[in-house]
C-alpha cells in the first residue's frame, strides 16, 4: 500500500493541473475543475455529500475501466483506507505475509473495478468488500489456498489471447501481457486460480511446472499488476 501512496503523491505533485471538469459530467460541487489530489481527497472524503461523492466516483470508476492510468491510480489511492482495513481483517483471520495480502487486495480491487457496474449503489463499499474476498480466498505457499477457500472445479487452464465480454479482468490480464508487463505463464496462472478457484497444486499439474514455481510465477505477475500502478507517477 505504501507503494501505491507514494505513487500518487508524485504524480499528484507533478501534475497540478485540473484533471476533471465535474460540471461537464453532471457531478454537483461547488469547486467545478479538480486536480488529481482533489479528486482523491473528496474520494475519501464523505463528508463531501453522499450524492457528489457517490458520483464522483461513479466516474472515476468509468474512465479506470476505459482508459486505465491515470484513474486506476485515483480509484485505488481514493479506496486505500478501506483497502488497509481490508488487508488488516484478511490478516487477522487467517495470518499469512502482509505484503503478499496486500498484493492480493490490490489484484481483487482492480479485478472488481473492471467488471463492476460502476453506477451500482455503495459502489466504493462493493469494490472493497470484493478485494477482501480476494485476499480472504487467496492462495498461501504452504497450502494452496485460504483454510476454507472454494473447492477445486477440475476446470482446464485457460490460455490466452482471452475473449472475455467487455470490462471482464480477463481483459486487463490481455492488455498487461500485450504490453509486457506480465508473462503469458504468469497469466495463465492468475486467471485460473484467481478468476477460476482452481487448485495451484492441479493448476502446476497441467502446466508441466512444480507446485513452488507454479507460486512464484503467480507472486512475480501480482507484483507486476501492482507496479503497473506506479507507472502513473
């Protein structure tokens, strides 16, 4: 998380500049033009009013799904005190490395802000909430899986180029790979046992690779999904 802080006070310190025109798109506040800070800060902030709030994040949502970076970055900073609370509740359920819960939270906030209704009501509460399940039923080294994580579905690896409909995260796992920002392998695994609940263990299987190679090829394509929200800055 503090990766993701630390990127956006870059980017918001380099670019003081207006990046919303709030009027224009219908979200009802006084100050009209925002810089990336501002928007950030009323993210955060409810005390803004719940309907300027919830429409501003309504398109904040929107043009992360659109056009990604910056406001991936904005979504994911504007959501990171209710994304510490939920990696703090992952971890005192059921233990495990805090960077590696982390780094799971971060996947499933962005799995959700791609194939979210991004006009759903408490839409911030829903995205939340999504990536605390993702770290609750994420995978730990030395079991495969959270204690209580969905069975195996005896599913096959799906391989990419994926055909997804539109907004699903098989598409930002596309887009990552067609930029060479993660591997097809580290894709493959990702999605079939992020996405699809499939057993590492069975995942290694029919990949041809060990079980610890299967993980560590997962861990490398997290942590470069999560570097990708540097790039911003």
């Amino acid at each position: 998380m503090a990766i993701v802080e630390r990127a956006f006070a870059e980017l918001a310190a380099a670019n003081r500049t207006p990046v919303i025109d709030c009027w224009e798109v219908g979200i009802d506040i006084a100050d009209r033009n925002l810089t990336a800070g501002e928007v950030v800060a009323m993210l955060r902030d409810r005390a803004t009013g719940q309907s300027a709030h919830s429409q501003l994040w309504t398109e904040t949502i929107r043009r992360a799904k659109a056009d990604a970076q910056p406001w991936l970055l904005f979504a994911v900073a504007g959501s990171l005190p209710k994304l510490k609370w939920a990696t703090q509740r992952a971890l005192t359920l059921h233990g495990g490395e805090r960077e590696d819960v982390e780094s799971t939270v971060l996947v499933g906030f962005i799995e959700a802000v791609m194939c979210c209704d991004n006009t759903m009501p408490r839409l911030v509460r829903h995205l939340a909430e999504v990536a605390f399940q993702r770290a609750r039923y994420g995978g730990r080294p030395e079991t495969g899986g959270w204690e209580g994580s969905p069975a195996d579905s005896g599913s096959k690896v799906r391989l990419l180029p994926f055909t997804s409909p539109a907004g699903h995260p098989d598409l930002l796992l596309a887009r990552l790979v067609r930029d060479g920002a993660v591997t097809q392998l580290e894709a493959d695994i990702i999605a079939a046992t992020r996405f699809d609940g499939m057993h590492p263990r069975l995942v290694a299987d029919l990949l041809g690779i060990s079980l610890a190679e299967c993980h560590q090829q997962r861990k490398c394509g997290e942590r470069a999904i999560v570097d990708v929200l540097r790039s911003a800055a």
